[in-house]
C-alpha cells in the first residue's frame, strides 16, 4: 500500500512565554504554552495515517516548528495508544530526539487513539491526541460488494418504509464501495473517520443485517426531495445523523453541517458529524445534517433555505433551533446563509474560512464560534470575529497554534462543541445596525470621538513614510498571532503605527492584543493611551492609500482639526480572493 505521510496535528505550543492560560481572556481559546526553557514553537508526531498487517507497529518521529539548525531537542516522552473502547493497547516511553518505533498487539485494530505527553526542562507537561487506522484495507473491497449484493437482494422482497430505509443503506455502501476504490491509495489524516465508521458498517450489511438498527446514531444517505433545483442542477443527497433516542421527542435541535471547497470533500468531511463526538447518538444534543453541495464551490442560501423547510416537514426538529457549522468554503456558506436569511439561525460555527466583513451586521445577534489554526491565516476569522464585536457580539473565537487547514475538525470531534451549538434559540436581528456607507471615492463619513486605549505587539518599529503599506505582511501577521496566543493574550486586528520621528517616521506593523501577560522574547508591546481622534474606512485600491491619508490629513486640518502625526491605521482584509489588489483599512487620526 501507497502510504502517505502525514503530520498529526497535535500543535504542542512549546513557545518561550510563562503565562497560564487561566490569566487568557475568556473569549479566545488556545493550547497552554510550553515551559520556559524549550526552544521551539511546536511540535508534532509524523507517521503513516494507516497502519496494515504488513508492519503492525507505528513508525514515525517528532517534528518540530520550526526545524532546529542541530540536532532536536531531547525532551522526555510518552506514547499511548488506546482501541474504540478507551483500553490502552500500547505503551512506549521514549525521547523526542529519537525515531517513533511502536509495536502494536495483533488485536489492535480500527480506529486507535495515540497520546502523547511530552515534559519539558521545568517538568511541566502537555498532552494531545491523534489517530490512527489499524486494519488491511485490501479486505474491505470484497466485503463492500457483499454488502452491496445482501441489500439488493433484500430491497427486492421490501416495501413500503422498509424499502425506503434498504434504498438509503444502500447508498452508503455504494458511496463506501467507490470511495474506496478511489481514495484507497491516498489516505490521509482527514479521512479516518470515514474510513473507521465503513469498516463497522460493511460487514453487519454484509451478513443481512440492519446496520442502522445496530447502529442508531449513524449516517443514512437520503436521496429525495427531487424539486430541489438551482441553476438547472437538482439537489437531493445529504446524510442525516439521529440521535439514539430520536423517536422520544418531537422537539430537537438541528445542526447543519456544510463541507468544504469541491463536492469529493462531502463524504470524508459528513463523517464530522455530532456521531462522531457521540458514538451511536448516545447523548447526542441534535439532529445532524450535512447536505452536498452540487454548485462548484459554494453554497447557495435559496437552496439551503428549501433544504431547511424539507428537514423540518420531515424530522422531529424545533424551528427555532437551527444552527450551522461550515468548513472552508462551508463557513463562507454558514456566514452567506446566516447573513441572507438572519431570522431563522440560532447559531453559527465558522471553521477555517470567512465571509463578508461589511455585512456582519445582520448576523450581530446571532451566537458565533469562529474555529481557526494559526499556520491557515487565521486573521481572517480574527478580523471577522473582531468586527462583530464592533457591532455589539460577543463571538467566540478558538485558535489552534500550529494548526493547519483540516486542524479545526478537532473541535468537531468534541461533545461540548455540539453541546454548544444545540443550546440557542434564534432571536430577531435588531434594528438600527447597517453597513457602512461608502462614497465614490471610497470613503465613510469622517467620525470624531474618544479613542480607548490600546496594546500593539509588534516586532520593532522601523523607518517610513507617513502613510501605510499597501499589504499586511501575512507572514508576520501569523508569527504574532501565534506568539500572542502562547502567551495567554487575545487577538486583535493587524494594524499599523505611525508616529513622527526626528528624521522619518516610525513604523511599527503588529497586532491589538488585549489582557497583560509577558511578552514573547524579540517582540515588543507599545501602550498607546486614550485619545481623541478622526477615524474612516477606506475601501478601495491599495496603491492608493497613500495619497488617501494625505488627503484627509490636509482635510482635517482646513476644518480646523489639529493632527498630532500619529496614525493608526487598522488592516481589516482584501476584498475577494487572496492576493486581491482591493482592501478594506480603518485610518485613525490622533487629535491635539
């Protein structure tokens, strides 16, 4: 078998700060920082994301952000491996500067849980989690097709709500089947919990069983509602996740799960699902759908809004308990939904991706967990949750230190975030909020007001003009994020400094950050109190923000304003895709 490596993305912040995370704002969430003395950002475990009969023993090693020049570090770790029923199966005490070499039991198979603690200089420990698949996938392919073979034959002597139930099992098995004909060779990290939940599923259909009365809590795979159209396209499939005592009421929360960029992500990400925080739906808060998209890359809110109505007609749901959660491309959904039809969300959980800054307004009212990680340019979920808090939200906002694009589904594996997204209600927008208005020269309405005072971490102030850069530099946007998380403060928005210096101005690009802690080694914090000042958005090109601050300077200044010099100018994103020549800046003008 074609392995692929991958890197678990257990992120242990080893990072040089001392703060507890008890000292942290309770609006962001991160992992707790590393002792004093380790001298690297992160470290993971790399190993293959399968494990098969031909090696029966996890073989890896650590690896560490960002990779030391010398040999690694040589920190003292524990490895633990534990089956489906929580039994540890494995255990190897070992060193971080040495090879993963890990027998397994011949009886350890399915989906493994592997811990690792790593201590380090000043004893204190920190523990993560990942997995593993322990099987011969070679085996599953015959197994499918006997499970294809048993409910056809079934269906043919079935009617009525029996047969509709056998069309629906059997869909899963031929989605199994395909996917793993086609995924088999490239098995990653994300597609374990498809790949866990098929090698439960094909063998009982297998036998002539109903896996789904074994089963409660698990996917179905439902084709119908055939008048849902967009574009010329039909949209039917979506799974469905019930929980174990679904038939008891008639009054459940509904969580809308929406899978990211290409259609080919639907079945590996709808196994992120509640049942995967709650096996077998026991305990499970909700109803779960996850819906396939059909439109290359997005979401439509009209087609959602059917779907809605389909769920609610035929489930045992409360109209006033519909939430969302989106990966990717499917939290821009979540937020082009929620902001298109405010009245019907209860709540929202954007993993990884974001939506339309300017109209977050509409959604201020409703409860928002943005998920993020750090090393994915999580700013764009910091800027979004920052602008609602604008808008009078209270957003909650976990980031991931170290944590890539597929890192945030670690949150979804949890049974408080569904815990979570099951306890609201929805509530009508208020009135009074609006976008902001922008004239043709790309600017709001010049405001003067009381400006609070501010804490900017940032690397060092440099020499410049009197005007911003065009661009946010990405990279040390993360590098803060990510040292200002390690140290227990929450994140603001990217801004940059300008004060009136003897020869040029000094320029100092960083981020806001609230609540006091250390500061990381090489970086500094500067205090900018309380001030009266002029502020503006501008939207617009960015080569001409420039000419844009010169302007309003000698316009304040003929209404009679006094400048002291100092502007902050605040970076809220570039509009469109990545790289786009179009953003969107705050400019804040200091008064005498």
């Amino acid at each position: 078998m074609n392995h692929v490596i991958w890197a678990v993305g257990l992120c242990l912040l080893l990072s040089s700060a001392g703060c507890s995370l008890a000292d942290a704002p309770r609006d962001v969430e991160a992992s707790a920082p590393a002792p004093a003395a380790a001298r690297v950002d992160a470290v993971s475990l790399v190993f293959p994301a399968v494990v098969d009969a031909g090696t029966w023993a996890i073989s890896g090693k650590f690896q560490f952000d960002p990779s030391p020049d010398a040999a690694p570090p040589a920190l003292p770790a524990v490895l633990e491996v534990r089956d489906s029923s929580g039994t540890t199966v494995a255990r190897l005490e070992t060193s971080t500067d040495k090879p993963i070499a890990m027998p397994l039991p011949q009886n350890a198979a399915g989906l493994l849980t592997v811990t690792a603690t790593v201590t380090g200089a000043a004893e204190e420990s920190l523990t993560a989690s990942a997995q593993v698949f322990a099987g011969t996938l070679a085996a599953l392919g015959p197994v499918a097709a006997d499970a294809e073979r048993s409910l056809r034959s079934r269906l043919a002597a079935a009617d009525g709500a029996e047969r509709r139930d056998l069309e629906r099992q059997l869909t899963v098995a031929r989605f199994a089947r395909v996917w793993l004909d086609t995924e088999r060779p490239q098995l990653e990290k994300a597609h374990l919990p498809a790949l866990a939940y098929i090698t439960r599923m094909l063998p009982v259909q297998a036998a002539g069983r109903d896996y789904m009365l074994e089963a409660r809590g698990s996917n179905l795979a439902l084709l119908e509602h055939p008048d849902l159209e967009w574009g010329g396209v039909t949209h039917t499939r979506f799974w469905v996740h019930l929980p174990a005592d679904y038939e008891s009421r008639t009054d459940w929360p509904v969580v809308f799960f929406l899978h990211g960029m290409t259609s080919a992500t639907f079945l590996v990400e709808s196994f992120r699902s509640p049942t995967a925080a709650f096996p077998g739906g026991v305990g499970m808060p909700c109803v779960g759908i996850t819906p396939k998209s059909e439109i290359q890359g997005g979401w439509e809110p009209d087609i959602l809004n059917r779907l809605l109505d389909h769920v609610l007609a035929h489930y045992n749901v409360d109209p006033d308990r519909v939430s969302v959660v989106g990966h990717s491309r499917g939290a821009a959904g979540t937020l082009a939904w929620a902001m298109h039809s405010p009245q019907r969300i209860a709540a929202i959980a954007p993993t990884a991706g974001t939506g339309n800054l300017l109209e977050a307004y509409k959604i201020a009212h409703i409860p928002a967990w943005f998920v993020h990680g750090l090393a994915d340019n999580a700013g764009r979920s910091i800027r979004m949750s920052e602008w609602l808090r604008r808008c009078g939200a209270e957003p909650r906002l976990t980031l991931i230190p170290g944590g890539g694009h597929m890192d945030t589904f670690s949150e979804l594996e949890k049974p408080e975030f569904w815990t979570w997204m099951a306890s609201h209600r929805r509530t009508q927008p208020p009135s009074g909020l609006e976008a902001p208005a922008f004239g043709q020269d790309g600017l709001t309405r010049v405001e003067r007001g009381d400006l609070p005072a501010q804490r900017l971490l940032h690397a060092g102030a440099t020499g410049g003009t009197d005007a911003p850069p065009a661009q946010f530099n990405e990279s040390l946007e993360r590098r803060l994020y990510e040292a200002a998380c390690g140290a227990g403060l929450a994140c603001g928005t990217p801004m940059v400094l300008i004060r009136p210096g003897a020869e040029a101005s000094e320029v100092s690009a960083g981020i806001l950050v609230r609540g006091a802690a250390d500061v990381p080694e090489r970086l500094h914090v500067t205090e900018l109190p309380a001030a009266r000042c002029a502020r503006v958005l501008y939207r617009g090109p960015a080569d001409s923000l420039a000419d844009t601050c010169g302007r309003l300077r000698e316009q304040l200044r003929a209404e009679g304003a006094r400048p002291t010099g100092e502007l902050r100018c605040l970076y809220w994103g570039t509009r469109g895709r990545r790289g786009a020549s179009e953003g969107v800046w705050e400019l804040v003008f200091t008064l005498e």
